[in-house]
C-alpha cells in the first residue's frame, strides 16, 4: 500500500491544505480542437476512465498497421543485429524494454515517463489485493466525487491527462521527419523486439514473449512445439542461440524427429503472423478498458465502447465507426476478448473466479 501512495504523490513542496483539485476546469484541453467528439464522450467520466479511454481508443488503427507490416515481414530481422544478446534479454528483462517504449511515445518527456511506470508499479501492488478492495482504491482514486477525491490521486490523474491530451494531439498532426531523438531509439533493439517480437506475441497469441519461451523450452516436444512453431515464425533468431541450437542439431539427427524438424525449419520462412484486422484490434482495445471501469465500478457499457470508437472516427473520418447491422458481431467480439482477457488477469494474480462468486 506504501508503494501506491509513493507513487501518486504530489512532488513535495510547502505544505498547505489545497482547496478542491479540479484546478485545470478553466482551462479547455487542447483534445478539443482537434478530437472534439472524442472530448465531448468523456465529459463527466472519471479521469482514470477519460485517460484510459483516449490512450487506449486512438491506437487500433495504428496497431492494425503495424501487425500487418509484420505480417508482410517488413520490419527488419533481428539476425543482423549486433548484440544479439542483448536482443535475447528482452525475453526475460521486460522493464528495461518498456522503459524504451515509452521514452519514444512520449518524446523523451521524462515526467510522463515516471508517472506511466508508477501507474504500472501501482497497478502490480493492487493485482496482490483482494477485488473488493481494489475496486474501493481505484474508485477512491478517481474524481467521479469532487468533494472526497484524495488530492495527491487527483493531482496525479490531472497532470497525467494534460499530458496524454498534448501527446494524442501531437500524434494527430501528419507525420513528418522523426528527431534524433526518435531516430536513435528505433534503433535500439528493445525498441525493435517490442515491435517484431512482443507486440505480435500479445495482440495475436494473447501471450508475453517469455511465456511462450517457457512453454518452448519444455523437454516434451508434443507440449512445447506449438510455442517453437509460434516463436520461430515470429523471431528467426531464436535457433542461432541455446537451447534451440542444441534441439535443431538433435531433431536433423534423427529420422524420427526429422517431421519435427521440417515443420520448424518451414516456420522459419512462414508468414509471423495472419493478417490483423482493425474490427479485432478494436475490440481487443476495449477490453482492458472494461475490464478497468468494471475494477473501478463505473459504469461503461459496451454501447459506450461504440460511442466512443464512433466519436473517434467522427473526428478523423467524417462518420460513425459501424453501422447498426455490424454492432452485434462487434459485441460479441468485445465480449470475447473481455473474457480472454479476464482469465490472463486472473491466471497472473491467482483469482480464483468460482471463489469470488461464493462470496
């Protein structure tokens, strides 16, 4: 609990008893001029929901884009990399890799950066506690109660969303020549295996790199070729180093295996992944979101999640996201990758769902 407070505190100054924390209200967020329905869908939302919500609504479009340049292999291989070791501890150090990520999402802001990953390490405390409770700290972390919101949580959130607004409108301006900044950073191979290797483990096999490289290393090769077929097609470095080096040099060795041997050396040159598609990666989006308000108990339907996405597509299109006759494919859709996604989360922190039933 000490390390949930630590991190949504306030930086230290004089202290003085604050008056309300809604000080920015005056101030129209610069989302509005630009992404006006995407504005008007969280007024009145808690800021946990709003941030969220915009973070989170924005991105499928561009991550659709990036699975499929992965599909069609146009993201450079790892094999000419030059430290390839370096490239291999992304499997097992992944804070280093998204202490990466978000220096280059967020343009080297430094503050951002710290408050994102103390929302990450905040978060890892709350999965060791019971929902209950949970749900109680998030809400009580939220400014749906003006009169009772904690000040160093609302000061947190506040601060957070004035920045998360800058960086979606900067990301909706045309692109243009990356900084140096930017540049050196996809370079750097965590950068590259978030993009090559991590990203398409999570969005299409709903699994991190590491799990998968477990479930690999298992010495039963009917329990572990789903995941070296999964991984070789993905990451081509993988029998360059031990211990599928070793497995490669066994299997050509033995007629027995020599089946084993074929399928894995053809992922080699399979397609990484099947193509990705924006309704699917929509739906996957949303599903965190939900699972989040629900944590929360506030109130987000799934015909929210289609306001929203159509508010989106107000902005940037001209028109509503889905018409009425694709609403309930869509819905099934989110239903689906909610509950994929709630049983991740309940595997990771030990919930047993038929106990909080019971209770």
């Amino acid at each position: 609990m000490r390390k949930l407070i630590k991190a949504m505190k306030k930086p230290k100054q004089k202290s003085q008893r604050k008056p309300r924390p809604h000080v920015s209200r005056g101030k129209a967020s610069p989302l509005v001029s630009v992404l006006p329905n995407l504005a008007q869908w969280c007024e009145g939302r808690p800021a946990i929901i709003r941030i969220f919500a915009k973070a989170i609504a924005v991105s499928p479009e561009e991550v659709t884009a990036g699975m499929n340049e992965i599909h069609r292999r146009e993201f450079p291989d790892p094999c000419p990399v030059p430290d390839l070791e370096r490239w291999h501890q992304c499997y097992s150090h992944q804070d280093i890799m998204i202490d990466y990520i978000l220096r280059m999402m967020f343009n080297g802001d430094r503050q951002i950066v710290a408050r994102v990953k103390g929302i990450y390490e905040a978060f890892r405390v709350l999965g060791a506690m019971p929902p209950d409770v949970i749900g109680a700290i998030l809400f009580q972390m939220t400014d749906a109660q003006a009169h009772f919101a904690w000040y160093p949580a609302a000061y947190f959130w506040q601060d957070l969303e004035n920045r998360v607004d800058r960086m979606i409108v900067e990301a909706e301006k045309p692109k243009g020549t990356p900084n140096k900044e930017t540049r050196k950073l996809i370079s750097e191979p965590e950068i590259r295996f978030f993009a090559r290797v991590w990203a398409p483990c999570w969005f299409i096999h709903r699994m991190k790199p590491s799990e998968l490289l477990e479930i690999a290393k298992n010495s039963d090769m009917a329990v572990a070729k789903p995941a070296l077929l999964k991984l070789f097609r993905i990451d081509r470095s993988l029998p360059l180093v031990s211990p599928f080096k070793e497995l490669m040099h066994r299997l050509e060795s033995n007629k027995a295996k020599q089946h084993d041997y074929i399928q894995l050396t053809n992922a080699l040159t399979a397609a990484p992944i099947a193509p990705a598609h924006l309704p699917q990666m929509k739906a996957f989006a949303a599903a965190p979101l939900l699972l989040l308000a629900k944590a929360c108990k506030c109130k987000l339907t799934k015909n929210d999640i289609r306001k929203l996405y159509d508010a989106i597509a107000r902005d940037r299109h001209g028109r509503n996201d889905l018409d009425d006759s694709d609403y309930d494919t869509y819905r099934k859709r989110m239903t689906r990758e909610t509950a994929l996604l709630k049983r991740y989360v309940d595997k990771v922190t030990g919930t047993n769902p038929s106990s909080q039933k019971s209770q």
